[in-house]
C-alpha cells in the first residue's frame, strides 16, 4: 500500500540517505532569524541522532551522522487537499536535499562552530506574534499506513466513496487496492465513471456494490466502457438488462468486446441454443460472462458422460436453473449418486427438477431417511403420494415437516439426532 | 449501534452443545456456528473466538461442545476435567476393513453365523475388565490405602490427565445379526479407537466386524436433548440455549453449609 511508496522513495535516495524509518518534520523560527527551517529528525534507529539545521547558524553533526537523516517531507510544503502522493514525495525530497546541500556548505565553512553553544530554541519560549503566523503545523498523516482510515478525513475521494456506501475496509485489505484509490482525483477519474453508471441506468445502491466489488473499473477507460455496453446493446440485451448485469456481475465491463464477444458465442455453441435463449440465460446469470469458462467446460463434461444427460436434458435443465453451470463438479455427482442409487429417482425426473443440485447433499439426506423410516418415501410419479424433488429439497424445515412429512418439527429434530 | 451489537454478544457468550451431521468436518461446523452467530455484520464484528471441546472426526456424529468469548474459558476447564462421554457405535458382522469403518478397503471376510447375544455379551465383560484393570492402574493411587477406598466410594477413582482411552461401561444394546449396536462410555479416546474396539469384538468372537456408525451421545454434562441441530443454529437459538444452561446450573450448586452452632 502507501508502504510501497516509501519504500520506492527510500532506494531512490540510498546515495544520500539510508534510514528508513517515517519522521515527523517541524518547520519552526527562532526569534533571532526569520524564515528558518528547522528540520529535527527522530531517527529511531539511532537514538540520540539530533540533526538540526538553522538557516545560517546552521549546526551540523559531524559527517557520521549526515549518513543517517531520515526520510523527510515537507507536509505543508504544497498546500494540496490530496496527500502527498509518489511524484509529490520526490518534488519533496528533492527540495529538501538541496536545502540539505546549501546547509552542507554552510556547515563546511562553518564547521569549528562548537556544538556546545547549539542555540536550541526551547519549546517554552514565547515567539512573537509575527513569527508564530509564519509557523507551518505538521500534518499528522502518516507517510505509511495499513489502513484507509488515517486518509479518509482528508482524501475527497475516500470520504465521498465512504457517503456512496463503498465497503472500504474490505477494498483496503485487497492488495495495492488502496494506494490506487488514493491516487485517484475525485472530479477527473470518478465522477464520469459514477455518471456513465447512472446513464446506464445503474441505481445508487449497485454503485456502492459495483465499486466494492470492482475499484478497477474507476481505472477503465471511458470510450472502452462505452463501446462496451454499446455492444451489448447491440446484441439485442435492453438497457435495463445492461444496466441489472453490470450491477450482478460488476467485472463485466472490464472485459474487452472481443472477449465478451467469444464468451456468447460459446455458451451458444456449447449448449446448442439459439440466440434468444442464451441471452435470456446470460441475463439471469451474468457470472457466466465474466466467470472462467473452464468449470463450465468440465461441468458440461460431467453432466454428459457421468451422469448420462442427454443434450436436449441438458439445455432444459440449464434452462431452469442456470446455476448448474457454475456449480461444484463433485457436489453434482454427490448429490446425483444419492438420488438416483440410493433414493431410485430416474433421469427423467431429476431433469424435470433440477434445482435440487442447487441444495445441500445432507439435507437431502436426512429428509429422505427420515421420509424412509416414517414409509413414505415415494419419488414415483406414476404411484400414489408422490413427492416431488423440488418439495424434498427446497422447502424449509416447519412445511416440509407438515405438508411433507405429515409430522411435527420436535419429531424431525430427534430424528436427525439418531443420524 | 456498537454498545446495543456488544451487549446483544453477552448473551451470546458461553458454553452450549451442537449436534454434529455425520460427513461433516469439524472445522466446518464451527465456521458455520461462528458465521451465524456473528449476525451483527461491519468492521469491528469480523470474528468471535468460537471454540469446539472434544473433537468428532468426519463420520462420526453426536454431541460437540461450543463455546463463544467468555465461554471459552469454562470449556478450555471442561477439557481438562475427565469426564466420560457416552457413544454409540453400530457395527456390521461379516467383513474388516483397513480403517475399521464401512469406507476401507475390505481386509478379510467370514461368516457370523456362530455368534449369538450371550457370546457377544462375554466378550464384553472380558473387554470391560481389562479396562477396569486399566482404569486402577492409572489412576496412579496405590490401591491398599484408604484414600483409594474413599475415592472409589465417591466414584472419583480415575486417571488424572493423560491416559490411554479407557471404557468405564459397556453393553450391547440391540443384536439382529448381522448388525448389533453397543454402548459405552469412555475416557480419553479418539474415534478411531473406538472403531478398532469393535473391529478387536469381532476377532474375539472369531469372526470379523467393522463399525458402520460412531455417535456421540452425551458429552460430560451435555446431552443429544439440549443439542442444537442444524436448523436451529441461530443466534437467537443459542442465546436461549446457553440461559436455560446457565440457569439449570444455577439450580443444580449445592447450598451453602449451615453455620455451625
């Protein structure tokens, strides 16, 4: 994060600096000189290492600890509403090397000053009224830092993410995510990305949950946003659609058309539909677009040759419930080998419910076992009192017990207990 | 917002029992408890220290103690303390396994035909014998004081700490050959010992037995009743548990000593 800026700052003044540690900068005057720039570094690796320089009295330790000034930025140097990003720290830095350069020859000439006669303005002090209006306060922002927190206050960026709803503390732990967020200029780079989303048809709350998911797309070039969703357009998807998939699946408009392009034309290729429908499946489940394609290819795999679907099954059922496609490889056969071994239930009517593979293998379990050890275990249709899949499966607890089971919630709970 | 989520989190905080599902890691049940407790979402309610007292390893089932913050304390003490914990096994005549369980390799056939009940039932007390024996020595008590008689009295004879696992009871509970069901309560033992219990009942009887299913039914003063099942594990749910604990344990502290006269 912002460590990575110091640290990058650091090697580039290795030649002159070599101290690491962040230091705090105090611009004060003495009442003697006017304008003097005293810069007192709290080395913490050298305890004890004071270096001060006044303008022209300037006092420098002996050249060891010229080798040990630390990291230096003038906080209030810039009078700039962002923090000192990267490219203000080395206008910075290089600022105050060639005043540290001037002090040098000014410590050269005057180097048989005794040191014992350091003219130290003591904090207690009073300083005139003149001299305390030049006095410049530090910024208390730290140069580094592992949370967004310190910046918030004073970045317009952050804090008008933060009034938007962005989930901050979960972006700040992603890497680099932070450092990018703080470079980022509130009226330049976000304010046209917000208001193309708000075109779009984007409502407030998908902003918020757009950004959490996505800070990248605050990076993304405007006219490739454009040309994207005018492609998708293009494809027959209505606004509404463009707008409801982008708020679902917030990296889709990071992908090029080109890439977009070949991922329609593979799920239309692979489930052998036309056009109309695989955009309907598109819409509903716009994870498919800017997911992997390679579970899906397995997926697809699996279901043809283990489980033994049929093509045309197979489009039904992904008709139903798009979610197979995503869904877990050994989950599916898991829960297809319990059905059809075990409870005896034919192709034909796990096809017809398919969003049985949506729930879990234990709760399909312990209904039909406790469906078994009342004897009313029945998945035929053909037979009297039959049960459907989808009753088994997605009903809650309270209607499956009653409707179901014909028993009480208190009986099904015991009985899970002897499982 | 903060004070009202913190105050609701003490009721939250103790000690309570859940039932675990048979295929189920551990671990998992416990991730699972601490996400649906922790119902107070945002930044600062990210993770509450949610422990878990004896383990139940994957296909085993029963019984498996939580504790949530403060209550992790009094389970880090029930931990120590050695109270027996009361299974269930279900064991299959017929075949052994390289893991004792239904999912190993087949090892070795036979037939049952010979066992009855009173046979089972022998090797069962030869069983509980030795580990009677076990149990006296390692209580690490020499057995002719009278501090040995006196705890034996009570029923406190028993290791302290570390210990081989120990059945203290044993009987068989239901026989339809070729399935037979046992139970048994025991010290210091790990699942997999109890299943090489029932893969050495069937050896004894000259016959071979694995075991089809472990269930924990009590442990220490936790029972399969108060246990919450899946549906119910709510923060709600929990809060309620752990009051009908606290107050049920309220009820049960002897009273104080009269003063002497």
């Amino acid at each position: 994060m912002a460590s990575s800026c110091v640290q990058q700052l650091c090697r580039r003044s290795t030649s002159h600096l070599r101290s690491k540690t962040s230091c705090v900068t105090l611009l004060y005057s003495t009442h003697v000189q006017n304008h003097v720039a005293g810069v007192r570094t709290a080395d913490k690796t050298n305890a004890g290492g004071d270096l001060i320089i006044h303008g022209n009295h300037s006092i420098f330790h002996t050249s060891q600890r010229r080798q040990q000034v630390g990291v230096c930025y003038y906080s209030g140097y810039n009078a700039s509403p962002l923090l000192p990003t990267e490219h203000r720290d080395t206008k910075e830095l290089t600022d105050a090397l060639s005043q540290i350069k001037d002090a040098q020859h000014l410590t050269e000439t005057n180097a048989r000053l005794d040191t014992d006669e350091a003219v130290y303005p003591s904090a207690s002090e009073e300083i005139t009224d003149k001299d305390a209006s030049h006095t410049m306060v530090p910024s208390t922002l730290p140069s580094e830092s592992s949370s967004l927190r310190d910046y918030v206050d004073e970045s317009e960026t952050l804090s008008k993410l933060v009034q938007l709803g962005v989930k901050l503390w979960k972006l700040e732990q992603r890497p680099n995510v932070g450092t990018m967020l703080l470079k980022l200029d509130f009226q330049t780079d976000v304010v046209p990305r917000l208001l193309f989303l708000k075109e779009m048809g984007v409502e407030d709350s998908g902003l918020a949950y757009i950004l959490s998911d996505n800070p990248f797309i605050l990076k993304e070039d405007l006219e490739n946003l454009h040309a994207r969703v005018n492609y998708l357009k293009s494809q027959k998807f209505s606004p509404e659609t463009v707008a409801s998939m982008v708020t679902r699946a917030p990296y889709l408009l990071n992908f090029s058309v080109k890439r977009l392009d070949n991922r329609l034309a593979f799920y239309q290729q692979q489930l052998g539909l036309n056009s109309s429908k695989t955009r309907g499946i598109v819409a509903r489940l716009p994870r498919l677009l800017s997911g992997s394609l390679e579970p899906v290819k397995e997926t697809l795999r699996v279901c043809k040759i283990e489980l033994g679907f049929k093509e045309n099954e197979i489009q039904h059922m992904v008709m139903l419930v798009p979610k197979l496609l995503t869904s877990n490889k050994r989950k599916l056969t898991q829960i297809f080998d319990y059905l059809h071994n075990t409870m005896k239930v034919q192709h034909h009517l796990i096809v017809k419910f398919p969003q049985v593979f949506n729930s879990r293998l234990l709760r399909i379990k312990e209904r039909h076992l406790f469906l078994d050890y009342l004897g009313t275990a029945q998945y035929d249709s053909d037979q009297p009192n039959y049960i459907s899949l989808d009753r088994l499966a997605s009903l809650p607890d309270e209607a499956f017990c009653t409707e179901v089971a014909s028993a009480t919630l208190e009986d099904f709970i015991m009985f899970q207990k002897t499982m | 917002m903060a004070i009202r989520a913190i105050r609701k989190f003490r009721w939250v905080e103790g000690l309570f029992c859940v039932y675990k599902p048979p295929g189920v890691h551990w671990k998992l049940v416990r991730d699972r408890i601490e996400t649906c407790i922790l119902e107070v979402r945002g930044p600062e309610f990210r993770r509450i220290k949610v422990g878990v007292g004896h383990r139940l390893d994957a296909s085993s089932s029963g019984v498996l103690v939580i504790g949530v913050g403060r209550g992790n304390k009094p389970l880090n003490d029930l931990y120590q303390m050695c109270c027996t914990r009361d299974y269930t096994l279900e064991g299959e005549f017929g075949f052994a396994t390289d893991n004792f369980s239904r999912t190993g390799r087949i090892v070795e056939r036979s037939t049952y035909d010979h066992v009855t009940q009173d046979k089972l039932e022998k090797v069962l007390a030869m069983l509980q014998q030795a580990n009677q024996k076990a149990l006296l020595i390692h209580s690490n008590v020499d057995m002719r004081s009278q501090e040995a008689y006196e705890m034996a009295v009570t029923g406190e004879l028993g290791p302290q700490g570390k210990s081989p696992p120990i059945l203290t009871g044993l009987r068989v509970t239901g026989f339809q050959p070729p399935f037979f069901t046992l139970e048994l309560q025991c010290l210091n033992e790990t699942q997999r010992y109890l299943r090489k219990v029932v893969h050495e009942i069937g050896l004894e009887l000259r016959s071979t037995a694995s075991c089809t299913a472990v269930r924990r039914t009590r442990d220490g003063p936790f029972t399969v009743d108060q246990a919450l099942t899946r549906g119910q594990w709510t923060a709600a749910q929990v809060a309620l548990t752990i009051q009908h604990y606290n107050n049920s344990k309220r009820q049960s502290r002897p009273l104080p000593a009269p003063a002497a006269l």
